[in-house]
C-alpha cells in the first residue's frame, strides 16, 4: 500500500523545524529515519497531514562528551554510530554493547536515537538500555499563544517520557532534540543481553543492567531494565531496591531476578506465553547483573 498524500517540509534548522510543527495544527509529524514511521504511514496507521523531515537538520547529529564524563546525543544521531563512536565505548559502554542487537546494520545505519525514544517501542532496545543508564531527554518546541518569543525547552529523566505503548509525552507542536547520558562512576558497571530468534529480530526478552558499588564491596545504586516485558519501557524498581545497601551476592542477584520477573507485564504472543517471558525475564536480569557486578568490581576506586 502506499501512504495517504502528505505535504512535505524539510527544514534545515532545528528553529525551521520547530515553526513548521507549531503551524501545523497538531496534524505534523517528524520523519527522522523513517524505518518504523513510513511502514506506519505505507500501512496507513495514521496519515499526518504534513511530514517534517528531520534528516537535513546537522544540528541535532551529534556526540559530544561532557566535562561529568557522560555524553550528549542529538536526536538525529543514527543508531550505528553508538556501536562505532569511542567516545560511546568509554562513557557509555551499555549504549554501544546494545546497539548491535538493534535490528540489522542497514536500518541502524538510517535509524536514529531519538526517534527510536520517540517511538517508544517497549520491544525497542534503545529505551531500556537509557533508561537504565539515568538518561535525561531535552525537548524543543516553538511558544504557544501569550508566551514570550524564543525557543520554549524543558528537560525530563526519560523514565518520564513513557505514558503507554508507542505513547510519549510529547506534544505534536515539540521535538525531542536531545539524550544526555550522565558518565560512568568509579565502581559502576553496566551489562546488557537478549534473546531473539535470530540475528536481527525484535528480543523476545532482554534485559539491561546497571550496577554502582561502594569502596567496601556494597551496592549504592541499581538500575534493571527488561524489552519486551510490558506495555512501556520501564525500570523495575523492586529489583533495584533488593540490591541497594547490601553486598550483591549471587543470592541476591537471585532475589532481584525475581523481583523483576514478577513485577513485569510480558504479553505472550506467537513467540512465546506469560510464563516464557517471566521466566527470561528472571533468567536474563540474573545475567545481567552477575555481569554488571563483574565489571563494577574492576573499577571500584
Ligand atoms: C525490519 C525492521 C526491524 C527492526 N528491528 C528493531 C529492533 O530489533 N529493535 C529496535 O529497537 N528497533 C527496531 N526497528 C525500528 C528501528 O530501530 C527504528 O529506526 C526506530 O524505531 C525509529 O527510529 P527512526 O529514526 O527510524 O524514526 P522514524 O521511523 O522516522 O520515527 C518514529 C516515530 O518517532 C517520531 N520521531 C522521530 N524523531 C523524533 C524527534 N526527534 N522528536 C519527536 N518525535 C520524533 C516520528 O514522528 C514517529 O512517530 C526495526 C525496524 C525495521 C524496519
């Protein structure tokens, strides 16, 4: 099928960009790699009455280390260039190991970060992967009726963003311009893992870790993340709390494990039922943690 007809603008400044959207009546959509907005449109689940393409805007294509150790990413960075850049390797390790898993080189290559946040696909590797980093996103839009002139921006943990599947909150007059990544700590270590059928394919599971140890061995902050175990991306709180304060042994890696295979929603579908899924959910969370702890180890200070 091809899609419903479309104006089409292609802005070349984030600002252009930002106007274009404020004028089109809640009815104008940002194209940034196209790979899950043009089947959308070819399927015609949906139809915008105006596409604004991001692609020519080289602002928002960007990696850029920050003085805390972390990095900020424009929207518009493709999703290759996180298992590419070093600067990706060194502050945000996570970011570049999940990256290869994210469906096949050709649509990394054309997919973007941002629009892979915005797409808040709770299948989609990039939100777990982000959120369990502590990840912040910055959001643009052009002001509204009785506001001042200027750019109006505000900030949100990305845990925020998420309001239900494939559902954000963004306005349709904004567009999210920026991830801000904050550095890995001395003590921190971070792991990821899924399993798909093959190479390429959505995770039926997987699961992101990220664990910061103390001088003496304890835990003072985790973060667990599951794909594809919900209706959103989300950060299973319980499995975190189990580890906070106490040294994270195997049993309690265990005790966290199933803290997450019991707070997530898994659906089952022609891939696998509930109990599968909880049960990878348990399996891969183990997993990942076990590793994260590893790697913490090596660099307590
Ligand atoms: C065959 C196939 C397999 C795939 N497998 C996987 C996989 O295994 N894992 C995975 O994570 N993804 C997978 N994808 C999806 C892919 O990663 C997409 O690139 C990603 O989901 C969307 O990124 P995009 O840049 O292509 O965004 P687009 O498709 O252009 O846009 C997606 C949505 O986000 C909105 N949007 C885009 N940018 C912005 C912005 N800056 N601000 C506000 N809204 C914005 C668009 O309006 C649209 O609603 C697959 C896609 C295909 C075609």
């Amino acid at each position: 099928m091809k899609p419903a007809p479309f104006e089409y603008a292609a802005p070349t400044t984030l600002d252009e960009a930002l106007s274009v959207l404020s004028r089109g009546d809640g009815d104008a959509r940002p194209l940034a790699g196209g790979q899950s907005l043009v089947p959308m449109l070819n399927f015609r689940l949906g139809g915008p009455a105006t596409l604004v393409d991001l692609n020519a805007i080289e602002e928002l294509a960007f990696i850029e280390p920050t003085a805390d150790g972390g990095l900020r990413i424009g929207a518009m960075t493709r999703q290759v260039a996180l298992e590419r850049d070093p600067s990706v390797r060194r502050a945000a390790p996570l970011l570049a190991e999940a990256a290869p898993s994210i469906a096949h080189a050709q649509i990394r290559t054309r997919g973007t970060v941002g629009g892979s946040l915005a797409h808040a696909d709770p299948a989609a590797e990039l939100p777990a992967v982000l959120l369990a980093l502590g990840a912040r996103v910055r959001i643009a839009r052009r002001p509204r009726d009785g506001e001042s002139d200027g750019r109006v921006e505000r900030s949100l943990p990305l845990e925020d963003l998420y309001l239900g599947p494939f559902f954000t909150a963004l306005e349709p007059d904004e567009l999210l311009v920026e991830i801000a990544v904050p550095g890995l700590r001395p003590g921190e270590g971070t792991a990821f893992e899924e399993l798909a059928r093959r190479s390429g394919d959505y995770a039926i599971v997987g699961a992101a870790a990220r664990v910061w140890l103390r001088a003496d061995g304890a835990c003072e902050e985790a973060a667990v993340s599951l794909i594809n175990a919900g209706p959103t991306p989300c950060l299973l709180e319980d499995a975190a709390a189990t580890l906070r304060g106490v040294s994270p042994t195997p049993e309690r890696i265990e005790e966290a494990a199933v803290a997450a295979a019991e707070a997530c929603e898994p659906a089952a579908d022609m891939h696998g039922s509930e109990a599968y899924r909880r049960h990878l959910a348990r399996l891969l969370t183990t997993r990942v943690l076990l590793r994260a702890v590893g790697r913490a180890r090596e660099r307590v200070a």
